[in-house]
C-alpha cells in the first residue's frame, strides 16, 4: 500500500488537473448543471473492432447519456499509465471493465487502487463495471479471485435482493430480475464490510454491491451490445471451449437485456 500512494502521489505533480466541482447538486438541476464525471478507462476495444462497434469511452457515453446533458464522460486512459486526477477534481468516476485481474501486480492496477481508497476516505462517488466492480472490493477490504464455476459468458440474470430508491426501472422486469451481458472468470467472493450485496444470481453471488449512496459495482457490462458479446465469443471461442461457447451463443439468442435500465440506475446513482 504505502508503495502504491507514492504512485499515486507522483502521477498528480504531472497530471496537469487543478479544476474543482461542486458535489453537492441536487437531482433537480441535473439538466441545468449535468455531472462531470471521469470514465477511468482499463482496458479498450481492439482497434479492429472500433470501427464496427466503437471505442469504450462511446459505449459508455452513450448508455449513460448520449446527449451529455445530465452527464458528460471524460476519457482517462490509467492502463495506458495516463496519470489520475484528484479523486475530487470530477464529480463522480465510472471505472471500466478489463482483460486484467484485479489481483495483478501491476503498476496502473496498484495507482488506480489507490486512488479508489482515497476516493472512499473523500466520500467521492465511484461506479465501477466488471473489472471496476472487482477492484473497488478488492480494494477496500474485500476479496477478488478466478471463480470456481469458471466462465461467465453471454447474457445472465441477476435478482435485485435489496430494491434502492433510485433504481427506478426503464424496462419492464420480470420479478425484480435484470438480464447484462457478462464477460468474466473473476468473481467479488467477499464483500468489503461497509457494502452490502443488493443483487445475486446462482453463478455470481455478489452481482452487485453498494456502500450507501457512495460506491457502487456491477458485474454485468450494460455498455456491451448483443453483437459485441457475439465477437467477443467468437474470438475467445476455444478458450471457452465448446459448452461455454455454444451456452453463450443460446442466451444471445433467447434473451434481451436490460441495459437501458441498469445505466438508469447508474444516472441515478451518481447524481445522488
């Protein structure tokens, strides 16, 4: 730890951010002032493939709001070793997903977790997806590490155990389940003790997470589009193997996701 906070302290005498914002907007001016919120990049889509489907940073602004009213992304590229701001510099953070594990010795993923513990002892808001999700509890006391059930791939569902206020729906659920494309062989197997475990399913017990209205992790990836999953499969197809692979192909046949919904919530989150 004491390693990683040099990092992180030596990335921001050359980051070049000194501009602050004002965290304490209400809902109702969410139109009239929308949040800046730093998109802490981890990963990105192969550039053979963004032509096709785009680059993360589109994904994400365009699931959380295309027209940038109520929140606009700015790109930070921490895998490529793009310095961090000040966890108070943006109104909020949405850390994306990754090829790599929360647990690796490497010196961005040490950086970014960093920069994910003092943005709890500053109470910033933190979204994190998959990757993001796994290394917020990774960092915070909880435990990430390759998942006995093995892959998770395609399109599952998770039940919402404990509703929140503002997980308001977009799309109509069925009982209180959600259905995210999911892309992992990591799993958040404990819990940090200041979150609570709000959603679950059989393969991924710990779904989702949140510590009051201050972080929040999903697992499933509402960025990704049914074609993008579909590529992803293809192109991992025999690391899958062909069980994996064909039951991944099944769910994006028979199954649509909730995406709209999940980056509701995720909207809704932020702006608390």
């Amino acid at each position: 730890m004491p390693g990683w906070s040099r990092n992180y302290a030596n990335q921001q005498k050359i980051s070049g951010h000194n501009q602050t914002y004002n965290m304490s907007m209400p809902n109702n001016n969410r139109l009239n002032n929308p949040l800046s919120v730093g998109l802490l990049l981890c990963d990105d889509v192969d550039q053979s493939a963004q032509a096709q489907y785009g680059n993360y940073a589109q994904m994400f602004q365009n699931g959380v709001d295309p027209s940038k009213k109520s929140i606009s992304l700015t790109p930070i590229r921490c895998f490529e070793g793009e310095a961090l701001p000040q966890p108070t510099e943006y109104d909020g953070y949405i850390i994306t997903g990754s090829r790599c594990g929360a647990y690796e010795d490497l010196p961005w993923i040490g950086v970014l977790q960093a920069f994910i513990q003092e943005s709890w002892e500053q109470k910033t808001k933190v979204v994190g997806i998959c990757f993001g999700h796994q290394l917020i509890a990774h960092s915070l006391g909880g435990k990430t590490e390759k998942a006995a059930a093995g892959w998770g791939f395609g399109i599952h569902s998770a039940k919402i155990i404990d509703r929140k206020p503002w997980m308001t729906d977009t799309d109509n659920l069925n009982r209180d389940r959600y259905n995210l494309i999911v892309i992992h062989q990591d799993q958040v197997v404990n819990v940090p003790p200041q979150f609570k475990t709000i959603a679950e399913n059989d393969f991924c017990p710990n779904s989702m997470i949140v510590a009051d209205n201050k972080m929040l992790g999903i697992q499933g990836h509402p960025e990704f589009n049914k074609a993008f999953c579909r590529e992803r499969a293809e192109f991992r197809k025999e690391l899958l193997g062909p069980e994996v692979y064909q039951a991944t192909l099944n769910s994006l046949a028979k199954n649509e996701t909730h995406s709209k919904t999940v980056f509701n919530w995720v909207n809704n989150f932020l702006h608390l």
